[in-house]
C-alpha cells in the first residue's frame, strides 16, 4: 500500500473505503467491526485485484498487540495476523524451528497470504494455508471465532479471501530448522524440460523455472536444496544441457542481484534462501501486474505447450514468468485443493488493458486444463467457471451466508466470484 494509503502496492487499485482504520486493540476491533455496515481487512496492499476493496472501512491489522507464541513442544507458533513472514522467521530458526516453506518475498502478511493461498515451490511442499492449525477472527457480529484443524468448516475456514472476517491471529505447524543451498542455472533447454519435467522439478526441496517465454530456452531456474541432502554442496557446471550461474543472478535477466537471497550454494538458515528477496529490501511500489494460474501435476506439460503455442500473444507484455510444484490440500479454496499442482506465474509490465488481452489469451490456453486462478492476482474467470474449478464451492458459499448474513464482508470482488 502506497504512503497514502489510497493504492495497493502496485498501484493499479485505489481503494474506495470511506475511512482507513488502524485499531489499537483486539477490542477496540471487534467494536468497529460491529458497528460498520461494510469491512475489508488489509494487509501489506501485495494483492493486485480489488480483492481488499471496500466502501466502509478498510481495517489494517497491523497495530494490534504483537502475539508471537512459539511452542517448542508442540511444533507451533501462534502469531498476529497482519505481521510479515519476515519479522518472524528468523526468530523461528534461533528457537530451532521453521515453516515448512515460503512465498517469494518475506515482506507480506501472514493473514493475507494464508487468505489468498499463496505458496513457495516443491513437490513435498503445500501451499503457506495448509500449515494452519486454528484460525482466530472477528465475525460480524464483533464475537471472535476460534476454528481448529478437524472442526466441521476449518477447510473453508482459512482460504477464506476475507470474507468469514478479520483475522487477528493464526496458529501454525512448524518443522524442525533447516539450512538450504541455493543454485541458479541458465538457459535450459525447453527440450529438455519437456522430456524431464518431473526430474526438474523434484531436483530440490524447491525449484523455481523462470521464463519470459521467448525462443526455446528458459531463462534460469532456481534450485533450492536442503543443505542436509546428500550432494547438496556441490552442483556440476552442467545440468541437462543448462549451464550453472557463475554469478549472483536476479529472476529478471539483467537486472542486479542485490535484492535476492544468496546464491551459489552458500549455505543458510531457510527464511534467508527459501524467499527469492531480501527482507531488508523493502519493495517500493511495484511497476508490476501479476497473475497465476494452477493446474494438476498431470496436466502440467500439456499446459506448458498450450502456452507456449500462444506465447507471442503475452510475451511481449510480460516481465517474466515462473513455474513451481505445490502440493496437494484439503482447504476448500486453495488453487491447489485435492490435487498436487504445478503454477504458472506471468509478472507483466504495468498496461492493465494489454494484460487484461493477455489473460483472455491464457485462460483460453488452459481452459482443458481446469486451471485455477490465483485469489490475490488478476485474472477474468466468471463465476460458473470458479463454480466448476472448486468441488467445495457451493459449501464455501452456504458457509459465508450463514457467518454473514448482512454482507458486512462481502465486496465487489467476493459478489462477482460468489453471486448469491
């Protein structure tokens, strides 16, 4: 979100809430939620679509009372909502723990990324959501609700887009700490990758194809291996006909490196290799659109040249793309409910009409391939296409009637995608 608080932080929505509150305590919160016809809750503005929008008060969660209880025993941390990924990583791995897996960038809300269903990469690893053990919020009636892994709505409970209300804090499941290697290599052979999808992608706890989609090469791909793997420590100067990076590289060819996490096999704790960025750049805002699309695991290389058969209609808008493994969840509407998916992420220049022609162009491409949506990205899926994509869909929409009969969390983002 800009220093005005009227964007998010790319800048191509400004918000239309009456008021930006920033309420200093949990019942102070559940005050202003109780008595405002309208509510969206705000994290830190890293969505692209008007998914946080609101006419009433958008309600940052930020300056709520720090919560950051770790449970050694349990493998937990209980944590507030609007705090970043970053500010609490670290102090994870000094108690000996650590999620299981990270987004891109360290600088976004633990509640926003959990109500999206963001995700890192790696075959073994699920979506930021399917660590959530309790989800805690305020309702709409100002109560706070507690529900746990195992009650009857929890699936529907956590990828929830905001709609069931504002959440204050999360309760998640940890791993032990772990250090990761990270290896860059440049110029894979799309050739190759057809022929080895499944070997690249498992190469490392987390792999990352980045690709601008042009000619027949992809561009880098980025292998993060646990430092504890057999071989980790050395990478061959060649691999499947990619050549290693002598060098620090960015995601975008050409641009420096200084904010990206360390490369060349350099050994660290994983918050400070699993990120692509650097917590301590802060991104301003970004000249960016984003948008991604999920497909299951099967369907992967079918999609992958369903793309590239279009490609000259994107290409010439895009940044750069990525492609990265999630595992499979039971959360109702995770992008990658009930089956392991692959992501395809499309970064573009900042044209919001060139974009909008280029994901009519996608999401045409996919279109056999049931292929889902990112909720915190761009894209134009109708309603009875998302109806289609999610088997729970129905239920999330009996779910959000009954939690909140008077809409005060519905918007216009949660109206289109959920009509009722």
């Amino acid at each position: 979100m800009s220093d005005n608080t009227t964007t998010n932080w790319a800048g191509n929505i400004t918000f239309g809430a009456k008021r930006l509150r920033a309420p200093a305590s949990v019942e102070e919160l559940q005050e202003l939620v109780a008595g405002s016809r309208a509510v969206r809750a705000l994290g830190t503005g890293h969505s692209f679509n008007a998914i946080a929008d609101t006419t009433g008060d958008l309600v940052s969660t930020a300056g709520l009372p720090r919560v950051l209880d770790i449970d050694g025993r349990a493998r937990t941390v209980t944590v507030s909502g609007g705090t970043r990924f970053g500010e609490i990583t670290g102090l994870l791995h000094e108690a000996g723990l650590a999620l299981h897996n990270l987004g891109s960038l360290p600088h976004i809300s633990i509640a926003g990324a959990c109500a999206t269903g963001t995700h890192g990469s790696g075959d073994g690893n699920g979506t930021l959501a399917s660590a959530v053990r309790a989800v805690t919020y305020v309702s709409a009636s100002g109560d706070l609700v507690t529900t746990r892994r195992g009650d009857e709505h929890f699936e529907g409970s956590v990828v929830a887009l905001g709609a069931l209300g504002v959440v204050t804090t999360l309760t998640l499941d940890l791993v032990p700490a772990f250090d990761v290697r990270q290896w860059v290599y440049e110029d894979l052979p799309v050739t190759a990758l057809r022929a080895a999808f499944d070997e690249v992608m498992s190469a490392a706890y987390s792999v990352s194809l980045f690709t601008r989609w042009r000619g027949d090469l992809i561009d880098q791909v980025w292998l993060k291996r646990r430092a504890d793997a057999p071989g980790a420590a050395t990478e061959p100067s060649r691999w499947l006909g990619a050549v290693r990076a002598d060098g620090p590289r960015h995601p975008v060819p050409g641009m420096p490196a200084d904010s990206c996490t360390p490369q060349l096999g350099l050994p660290g704790p994983s918050p400070f290799r699993l990120p692509h960025f650097r917590l301590e750049h802060t991104p301003s805002s970004g000249d960016e659109l984003q948008s991604e699309y999920f497909v299951a695991r099967e369907d992967a290389v079918a999609a992958f040249d369903a793309l590239h058969a279009v490609r000259d209609a994107f290409a010439p808008h895009l940044q750069v793309g990525e492609i990265r493994s999630v595992a499979a969840d039971g959360l109702w509407l995770s992008p990658a409910h009930r089956r392991d998916s692959v992501a395809f992420h499309f970064t573009w220049l900042p044209d919001t009409a060139a974009v909008t022609k280029a994901l009519h162009v996608i999401e045409d491409a996919l279109a056999p391939f049931a292929a889902r949506p990112h909720w915190g990205k761009l894209f134009v899926t109708e309603p009875e296409a998302l109806r289609g994509l999610y088997p729970q869909y129905d239920r999330f929409e009996h779910l959000t009637a009954n939690a909140d009969p008077t809409g005060t969390f519905r918007n216009a983002f949660i109206a289109r995608c959920f009509p009722r």
